[in-house]
C-alpha cells in the first residue's frame, strides 16, 4: 500500500514489493501467487476500510429519506477516495488489471450487504429479487462518475459527486419506492 502511494498501479511490481518488504522474491511467492493476488488481497483491505467508513454513526435526524442516506454513502465514499490514493488507483483509475477488478467483485458483494444492513437499521426495505443484488450495482455505478472525473481531471470534481448521486439514486429507485418508512429510534 505504501508503494501504491507514490507509484502507479501498471507500474506496481512484485520485485519492487518484495524489495520494499525486505522479503526475497522467491519468498514472496509464499504469501501470493502473483501481483494479481496481492493487489486483490489490498483491495480487499481497503473494502473493509469503506465497510467501517460506511458504518460510522450519523445523527438519525439528518436523514428523512432513503435517498438521503444513499447520499450519505457516496460521500463517506468520496471522502475515502480523496483520502486514500490507493483506493483511488485501485477502483477510480482504470488501470485496474481485470483479473484484480474480477476478484474484487467477491468482496464488493460483502460490502453490499453490509450497505443494505445500514438501509435496513433506518428504513424498512422491502423485498428484492434473489437473483439481484441492488446495493452491489448502487456501489459499481456510483463509481462510473468519480472513475471518469478521475481519469479525465486527476482528481474528484464536485460535480462528479453530485453526478454519483444522481446515479445512485436513479438507480436504487427502480427498487425502492419513492418513501420508505422509517424505523422507530430505538
């Protein structure tokens, strides 16, 4: 992860890691297989680190609608992006390998449900289909506009926020309905 700091992603080698951990690179090849399974095993990690920015408390009163809170989740979002050039360069940059991005699909779909189970605590959700996972799809197409406000200015444009937004409300909706009740505050 501290490499990933200052170097890019496509730049990224497993000699260059194993130099930076002291570790010679044949052993290296104990713990991964290749620098494939290494960078999945960091995104990984960051997905954990979005889980817990995700699950911080938030005043209950703030949020009147589910809408509000799928706000609220594109911005602590946004906020680990900006603070974190790793998960940017993981998720935002495009130079992803695929079999990374494939890996990771895994462990969105983690991270999905522990989304749903933050809606759950505020609203009463309704049913979904068991073949779709929409808060999966929420977080991947949420990504779309931060991932070209990226690759086009190096950075997360305001505008791109609140594009993220827009995308993760439109898309929630077509599961959702427009109100949601609220559960009562325990």
């Amino acid at each position: 992860m501290d490499l990933l700091q200052e170097t890019p992603i496509e730049q990224l080698s497993f000699k260059r890691v194993s130099d930076k951990a002291s570790v010679p690179e044949g052993s290296a090849y104990h713990f991964f297989a290749n620098r494939f399974d290494l960078l999945a095993a960091v995104a990984n990690t960051l997905a954990g680190d979005f889980a817990q920015a995700y699950s911080k408390p938030f005043p209950i009163d703030t949020i009147d609608t589910w809408q509000d809170l799928a706000d609220l989740m594109v911005e602590r979002a946004v906020d680990m992006y900006r603070n974190s050039r790793v998960a940017s360069q993981i998720w935002l940059s495009g130079r992803t390998p695929a079999q990374v991005r494939l890996a990771d699909h895994v462990t969105d779909r983690a991270v999905s449900g522990f989304l749903f189970s933050i809606f759950d605590s505020v609203f009463v959700m309704p049913e979904f289909p068991t073949d779709s996972d929409p808060f999966f799809f929420f977080l991947e197409l949420c990504d779309v506009p931060l991932s070209i406000s990226v690759i086009e200015h190096g950075e997360i444009k305001d505008e791109m926020v609140d594009e993220a937004k827009r995308v993760g409300r439109g898309y929630l909706s077509t599961y959702l309905p427009t109100v949601l009740k609220k559960r009562p505050l325990e």
